[in-house]
C-alpha cells in the first residue's frame, strides 16, 4: 500500500526531524516455537527487529513497497539484499541466507519485538557483517522468515554510532561511511534526532495542530501514529475520512488500523499534505513508552518522496535534500 501525499519545501529555519518504524515482516511462528519450550524469559537476549577513507557507493533497488536493499557481504559472502532498517536494534536473515552462508546456530534463541507483539525465534552467529565501512564482527543474527518482498533480511543499527548513511532516492544509491562530522552541504536542511538502539530515532513534528514525537523508521512501508494522537487530532478536528485496516508485524500478530487523512505533518523546512496514515494501538508505542502522549512512527511513503537523506549519527543529525 502507498500512502499519497505531496512534499514541500518550506522557507523556515532549518531544524527538523524525522521518524520510523521497524519493518512489518513475518517471523517464525512464536506458537511453534512455544511448543518446543521457551527458555526462561529473564534469561533470553532482546532484540527490537564507517589517512582518507575510500567512499563505498553501491547501486540499491526497493522492494515493491519502497524500502532499501543495501547489498552486505556476511563472512565474505554474498552479497545478499537487506532492508535498511533505521527502527531495528539488529540485523537479522532469512533462512536461504543461513544455509548459504553455513552459519551456525546460536546456543540460546532471541526475543524478538515488533511493531505488533514479540516472540522468541532462533539465532545464527556471523564472523562478520560487512558493507561499506561498516564492518561488524562476531554478529547474532536472528532468524525470520522469507518475507521481505525479494530481500534476504534486515540491516539493523547495531555499528552505525559512529557512521554516516547516505542515501539517493532518485539515483538509488546508498552508502555507508565513517562519519567526520561534515557539516550539510549546501540545499540540505538539517534536523537534529535523540538516538538509542532501544529508543529509536526520535525527533519532534506537528501532525495538523498537535506537537508529536516521531520515530524514523526506514524499514516501515507506511506512517502510523499512536491512540493519543488520533484523540488529540479529532478533539481538534484534525483528522477526517477514516477507514478500517490492518497492521500485520514481525512476529505475525494482527492488529487492526484505522487510515485517516490528516492534514499535513510538518518536519522542521519538511511539509508533507494530505497524507494518508495508520492509526493503531502498536505494541511497540508500549516497549518505546509513547502510549500516553502523541507519537509517530515515520516510514518508507514519506522518506522515500525525498531527493536524498544523510543520517549522521555522530552528528546525531538527519540532513535532507527535497525533490524539485
């Protein structure tokens, strides 16, 4: 599903931020997973599914639902299609790419959490995880299942603190380097984001006339916000047409959505119109403590209508080039 809306370049000052969610892909059953007996939930690891220096640019192509391949080599082979995934803690594969890569079973299995519900899966271990210069060694990397649109998994945040992403929507090319702390260059605007693994990205926008908190989520196909916001939007009649839908997430729970269009979201110099977004009580507003206040999770059908995106983490910075 594409969401329509119109982005616009704003003469304002330039401080903006953006949000995302993780991405919406079906992992192994928890009910079988159950079945074979859970280890104790105390004892099971969490996960929320960079002289001068070569620039590594590598052609990317998106899945049909818009999101980004970045071609990664895991212990040198490959390379295999993961989606770019800005709302995940770790990167995680698909079983295709645990058998062609002989990667052996981790001891304990991972909880995984979704936008929907968590469930416990198994782990594989990897030497080392590499693209660009992003080079991460001695990786668990959870197991889900083939259903990523073509993609061989996910591309999580795990290495990025010190990095630098950079992203040409309209040339689809992506790459990863080390940050130097570059200050944008010029035609971009910035905006600053609060960044932990189990946070998010996080920056501040204006859904129609409410103050929200959004998380960027590059790995999301389409915007959804919070239960507060939609209370706070329609005691403000901001908000209108809604219609009934579903949200299905990793761990293959359902929830039902409801789709409204709402009259803009403002970003910093960003203005999107006319947007059409998820409403839903999410499981993981709870895990990131966003049920009580108006939040937002930021996905491919806004990040994607821009020219280009840098995410410089060093910075804690998104610096953003709009399409003309």
């Amino acid at each position: 599903m594409t969401v329509p809306f119109s982005a616009i370049w704003r003469h304002a000052a330039p401080t903006l931020a953006l949000a995302v969610w993780a991405a919406a892909a079906a992992l192994p059953s928890s009910h079988a997973l159950a079945q074979a007996g859970a280890p104790d939930s105390q004892r099971i690891e969490e996960v929320v599914v960079s002289a001068p220096e070569p620039r590594y640019v590598a052609p990317t192509t998106r899945d049909r639902i818009g999101r980004i391949w970045a071609p990664v080599l895991i212990n040198g082979k490959g390379p295999y299609r993961l989606v770019l995934d800005t709302g995940a803690t770790r990167s995680a594969v698909i079983q295709r790419v645990v058998v062609d890569a002989g990667l052996p079973l981790r001891a304990k299995p991972v909880r995984l959490r979704g936008v929907t519900g968590s469930a416990i899966v198994p782990a594989v271990l990897a030497d080392t995880l590499e693209f660009g210069e992003l080079v991460i060694e001695n990786v668990t990397l959870p197991v889900v299942a083939d259903a990523f649109g073509g993609a061989d998994g996910v591309l999580g945040g795990e290495g990025m603190k010190d990095k630098r992403i950079h992203i040409e929507f309209l040339k689809d090319r992506i790459s990863i380097v080390r940050s130097h702390s570059a200050a944008a260059p010029a035609g971009f605007s910035t905006v600053p984001f609060k960044y932990s693994l189990n946070r998010g990205m996080r920056i501040e926008v204006m859904v129609g006339p409410v103050r929200t908190t959004a998380v960027i989520d590059s790995g999301a196909q389409v915007t959804v916000g919070n239960l507060a916001l939609r209370e706070a939007l329609a005691r403000r009649r901001g908000a209108q047409d809604q219609y009934d839908d579903a949200i299905i997430g990793v761990t293959e729970d359902v929830q039902q959505a409801a789709r409204v269009r709402i009259p803009s979201i403002v970003a910093g110099d960003l203005l999107v119109k006319n947007a059409e977004i998820m409403f839903s009580d999410l499981h993981i507003f709870e895990h990131w403590q966003l049920v009580s206040k108006p939040a937002l999770i930021i996905g491919m059908d806004v990040l994607g209508a821009l020219d280009t995106l840098v995410i410089d983490y060093r910075r804690n910075e998104l610096q953003i080039k709009v399409r003309r």
